[in-house]
C-alpha cells in the first residue's frame, strides 16, 4: 500500500490527546493546530468532550467517518489493541511514537514485530513506532512533537534518530533554509529508510533529499531506491557507526582492509548519494544544492579582501582535488581599478572595496568562460559593508554558475548572512566548509554526467567453477589455497602460470624440467595461510639440483615450524616475469554484496593501506575509476623515466572478479596477490590467490 496518503490527508485523528502541558498528546494536537491543517483535526479521548476548543471524542468510531491518519500516542502496551478500532474507519495509515518496542530489547521486540504484522494484515502504513511523527509544510501539517514549522521550502529530512530530527529541524530554522517534509522513521518497523527514498524522490515538492541513517538492512533495495532518487534530485546522507570492527572474522588482506562501514561507502558512490562526514556538512551540502545550480566543471575562482582568507580558501580548493582559476584570462584584462591580481591565480579585492566592486569582480567571473564556480571570501573590517555587499552579490546571481560566500565572523556580518541566504546564495563560517559543499557538488554534477553502467560479460567456464566449489563445499573444506583457486581463476580467464603439485623432491624436479627453468616453489597446506612468514615459498630456482633441495628443505623447515600442519606438498610453477605487483581481490558484505577491492603490494597495502572498494558488478569505466581513486595511481601511469602498466588489464582483472563472485554468491572472500602486471598489451599473471567459501546450509 502506497505511503502517499500519511503525509496528504485529508483528516487527522489524535487518540491519546490531552490537556495537559508537556505531554506528548498535547504537543500533537497543539502543533497540528498551530501548524494550520485545513482538514478535520479530531481528539481522541473518553475523558474529555473539548481539547484546546476542538470537540474531544470518546473513540475513534464516534467521530462517524472514515479516518486518514491516527497520531498514537498512548504507552505501547495498549497500542495493538487500537489497530483493529482502525481498520473498522478505514484507517490509511497511522504514527506510533511510543517507546518500548525493540530499541528495549528481545520482549520489546517481539511487541514491535506483532504490531507490524497485525498492521500489514490490515493494510495500515506505520510510521515507527518510537517516532516523531512528521511535518509537511506545503499542506501545513504538523504531525509531530518535534517543534514548531519551519518556513516552506524543498529540503525534506528524514531522520533514524528522533533526537537527531529535532536538532535537523531547528538548524533549518537557524539557517532560514526551507523545509518540504520533516520525517521521523523511528525503529522503522513497517515504513523504511528505503520507503521514504522511494517517496521523497517523487515528491515534487521535495529538491534536496537529507537523511540520516544508523543501518540498512537491504542493501541491493536501498541501491536501487537511492540511484533512482539520485537520478531526479541530491541525495545526502549521514551515516553513523563509522568505527564498527569488521563483520566477521577474515584471513585476506580484502577482508581484513574492509570494515563495516566501507560498504555503505561504496553503496553510496555506485548509488550517487552525497556522503556528509559530519553533522553540519548535511546542511552545508543542502543549502547549496539548494540554492545553486550544479558547476560544470573543476575550476574555482576566488574573491576575497584578504590575502589570508584567500590563501585558506585556495588550499582548501587546490587540496579538494579542484583548481584555483585565474579571471579575466579569457575574457581580457580586469577593467575595476579597485581590483588586482596577486600570485597569479587568485583575485585579491582590496580591503577598502566597496559593495559594488564586489558585484563587478562576481559578475566579471560569471562572463568568464574559464570559471566553473565562484567563492566570495569577506572578513569584517572598518570599512567593509557586509550588509550592503551582501545585497550587492545576491543581485548578480544568474543561475548559471554556483556563487558560493564565506562571510567570516559574527556580530558584524550576522544580518548580512541572512540576506544572502534569502536571496538563494549559501553562506558559510570558513572557507574550508564552503570548499567542501562545493566538492560535493562537483562530484554529485560528475555523477549525473556518467555514461551508462555495461556490465562486460567474459565467456567463461561456469561448469567447472560449479564442479570444484560444490566439490570444495560437501567435503567442508571452505578454504581454497594455491592449487585450487588457480583451477576456479583459470576457468574465467585470468592467466596462470604453468604448475603442478609435487608430492615428493623427484616429482618436484620433474615437473621443473618439464615446464623450464627458472621456476617458483610454494608450500602447499590448508593450515597455513602466509607462506612466505614461514620460508614456505622459493623464488627463482635455477635448475634440477636447486629444486631437489629447495623441496628437502622447504618441508624440513615447515615441519619444525609447524610440525601441526598438514603438507599436501609442493606446488612448482614456472616463475613470472617481473611487472608491477598489486592487489585484487573480494569481501561479500552481508547487506551489499560482493566489495571489490584494489590496490598496489607491499608497503602500499600492507602500511599505507592505499586501497578502494566498489560494489560488484562493476562496469570498465568503474573498475578504471577505482585505480584512479588511489594515491598510487601514478606508479601505474608511470613516472620519472618508468614505464607505465597496462592499467586497463588490471580493470577486466577486476572485471572478471566482479564476474565471478556474482555468478558465485558462495565466496566469500578472494585475494589475487600478488597480480603481476606488465606494461601495455602483456598478459597479467595470478602468481598466487586464495579464496574462502561459506559452508552449506546443513553445516552451519
């Protein structure tokens, strides 16, 4: 059933309303009145026959007509019993704001599940319970006792905190931002994050989406809801528990590098959703996605009257991955005597300027075709007019390029921030807040402007993958080592060396001279996972006697080390020629799916931990991306005399493992490290792998 009618109805009942002061009935209908809801506003109480000059009803049959919404506040013990009073008036849908339910714990959570249910089997919408309630300003409702309305406007918010939405709404009021709907989810029970995504997007009140959430618990839902949203209008989303321990308990470096909060990351880059790494950079965000048009590109001009707040606000810009802009460049030499150039890149407007060569210096910008955005910097001085130069700025506004303003201090530009957020210009306490809006911007602009997703799909051998994992799976052996995981990576086209198992020194050597000279030779045991800690693993061997020892040694070292293990031999591979060394591989989290992961070997994994995650499947375009979003990203274009690798063989690298895990949902985990890759056109080479498989249903 759709929610469209618990946020546009026609009447509202309030079982649980009072007359006295700060109780949670009282604030409800107190603020519906207040609010200026043109429809019924009905009373809900048997003890009183008039509440604040409303006539009081003993039940909700009494009222003698169908009934659109329910505000129930009363404790949560009795609220079941009031469902089927409900249904009998038709009721499209009601808010529970009692506590008591799961946030409680196990009884209060069989007693949010039992309220769920008898609401789904009555085809009533809940919102909650342990809610807020909502606003709607276009239809002055105000269903909530959160506070007073808010001025009409197109952010809408919606909040998993009660606590959370309250503060969201009276920063909206401090910031004079408008506000379409205010909604408090709650504990979610029937109505969800994903239902509100899915509702807002079609609101044509609602422009800007903000949100805050602690979980998600259907993450390819929650995709497809917000890249839908995301599609229409910005999405921006604060995300809290940034700091849980993994999920579970993993052995590959793709597990281990991945935490609980890398999936929502990577769910909101594929889905397009603005992330705020803080509380005020959700409205940061919002008041410039709502007010100004999105850049066309990165180039970012800067006007300010003093060199140090310029200076900031270049850094700021520069270290955002944007870049400072001279004016004027294209469009001739600046004409204002008030105005010079200094350093080169920034525009530095002298501290006596008036508010009119302000207005000149942004209306020059906006003529230039080299200018993408444009940052007006002003501090408070003796002579500045911030009132009158806010006036004179929000007047050169053209809608075309976003103008955003950092007016620094307090008292002496207080009014003047307020003048510039009615005129429709973002105002911001420092350049670095102001910088960051505007990244987001360009990244969500950037987003928008992305080709269509073409998921490549490799002709494969799915049969055998099929073969050895079922095989793998019924024996309970859930760990793929060397041997096994080249079998399941060979069958979907990533190249392997030539190898076999040697179960003694003579076979080793006979394998060794079959496949030539040099060769690798790796311990081969289900209960050692790091070979080379524990001299499990010889490089480069030369000839027939080097393997012969290599082996007597090897097994004689790793007997003493760990004389528990069991040795299924040596595997003898024909030695890969040397390239960049760098890292793929794969963690399925248990919302989102499978989570790519990139990154360079060595001290760039294992210190820096220099790494990205997306969500498979991914596209080429994506798999190029995630190279590009590392800090190492140049050792792959190569520099200073090197030679560059074949950067698009490590994108179907990623390519095939997105492939193969989705066709595959039994991995769950994968590494390919090291991944040799050589430069342009040379076959990258799997030098070794592992993998993990979650065990069968019987097994757990």
């Amino acid at each position: 059933m759709s929610i469209d009618k618990l946020f546009t109805p026609e009447n509202i009942a309030v079982v649980g309303a009072s007359r006295t002061v700060g109780k949670i009935g009282n604030i409800i209908l107190n603020n519906l009145i207040r609010g200026g809801f043109k429809g019924d506003i009905i009373p809900v109480n048997p003890a009183v026959s008039e509440l604040l000059g409303l006539p009081c009803f003993p039940s909700l049959a009494d009222y003698g007509k169908d009934i659109d919404l329910v505000v129930i506040a009363i404790p949560s013990t009795q609220v079941k019993d009031l469902i089927d009073e409900c249904a009998k008036v038709n009721v499209k849908a009601v808010i529970v704001t009692a506590s008591g339910y799961c946030e409680s714990g196990p009884e209060g959570a069989v007693l949010e599940q039992e309220l769920a249910d008898l609401c789904q089997r009555r085809d009533i919408r809940l919102l909650g319970p342990n809610c807020l309630g909502f606003m709607n300003t276009e239809k002055s409702i105000n269903a909530s006792f959160a506070g007073d309305m808010p001025e009409v406007g197109g952010i809408s918010v919606f909040s998993q905190s009660g606590a959370l939405c309250s503060v969201m709404l009276d920063l909206a009021i401090d910031k004079h931002l408008g506000v379409a709907k205010l909604i408090s989810v709650g504990n979610k029970a029937n109505i969800s994050g994903i239902d509100i995504l899915s509702y807002l997007a079609r609101d044509k009140q609602t422009t800007v989406i903000v949100g805050y959430l602690e979980n998600i618990i259907s993450g390819e839902n929650f995709i497809k809801a917000a890249e839908d949203a995301a599609n229409k209008k910005p999405v921006i989303i604060l995300k809290s528990g940034t700091t849980q321990a993994g999920l579970k308990a993993t052995v590959s470096h793709t597990g281990v590098l991945a935490s609980a909060d890398t999936a929502y990351g990577a769910a909101f880059k594929r889905s397009g959703v603005i992330r705020a790494d803080t509380f005020e950079s959700l409205f940061d965000y919002a008041s410039a996605l709502s007010m100004q048009p999105l850049p066309k590109g990165n180039n970012v001009f800067i006007i300010t009257n003093a060199g140090g707040p310029g200076i900031m606000a270049a850094d700021a810009v520069e270290s955002a991955g944007m870049n400072v802009v001279e004016c004027g460049a294209q469009s001739g030499s600046l004409s204002d005597p008030q105005l010079s150039l200094t350093g080169g890149s920034l525009i530095k407007v002298l501290g006596d300027i008036d508010p009119a060569g302000y207005a000149n210096a942004v209306k020059m910008a906006l003529g230039d075709p080299g200018v993408d955005s444009i940052l007006v910097v002003l501090t408070p001085r003796a002579t500045t007019k911030p009132a009158e130069t806010a006036k004179a700025i929000a007047a050169s506004i053209d809608g075309v390029k976003p103008i955003l303003a950092v007016f620094m201090g307090c008292c002496n530009v207080t009014v003047s921030i307020e003048q510039l957020v009615r005129a429709g210009l973002p105002c911001y306490e420092s350049p670095e807040r102001a910088v960051t809006a505007l990244k987001g911007m360009g990244e969500y602009a950037a987003w928008k402007q992305r080709p269509p997703r073409t998921v490549t799909r490799f002709k494969v051998n799915r049969r055998r993958v099929e073969r050895i994992l079922s095989r793998r799976q019924r024996t309970g052996m859930l760990q793929l080592g060397e041997v096994k995981g080249k079998d399941v990576l060979g069958a979907y086209g990533f190249h392997v060396p030539e190898g076999a198992l040697a179960s003694n020194a003579e076979e080793a050597v006979e394998i060794a001279e079959r496949i030539g000279f040099p060769v690798a030779m790796k311990i081969v045991s289900p209960d050692i996972i790091h070979k080379s800690d524990l001299g499990g693993v010889f490089l480069n061997v030369a000839n027939s006697e080097a393997t012969e020892d290599t082996y007597d040694l090897m097994t004689l070292k790793i007997s003493k080390k760990v004389p528990e293990a069991r040795i299924h031999g040596v595997y003898v591979e024909k030695m890969a020629e040397k390239g960049l060394e760098v890292i793929i591989g794969m963690t399925r989290d248990p919302h989102f799916g499978p989570m790519l992961m990139f990154g360079l070997g060595g001290i760039f994994v294992e210190v820096m931990k220099d790494v990205t995650f997306h969500l498979a499947p991914i596209t080429e375009q994506e798999a190029i991306q995630m190279l590009k979003s590392t800090k190492s990203y140049a050792m792959l274009q190569g520099r200073r005399g090197q030679d560059g690798v074949d950067i698009a063989a490590i994108a179907s690298g990623l390519q095939r493992i997105s492939q193969l895990t989705t066709d595959f949902p039994q991995i769950l985990e994968l590494d390919i490290n090291p991944f040799i890759v050589g430069d342009f056109g040379s076959e990258p080479v799997v030098a070794d792998t592992r993998m993990t498989l979650a065990p069968l249903p019987e097994q757990k």
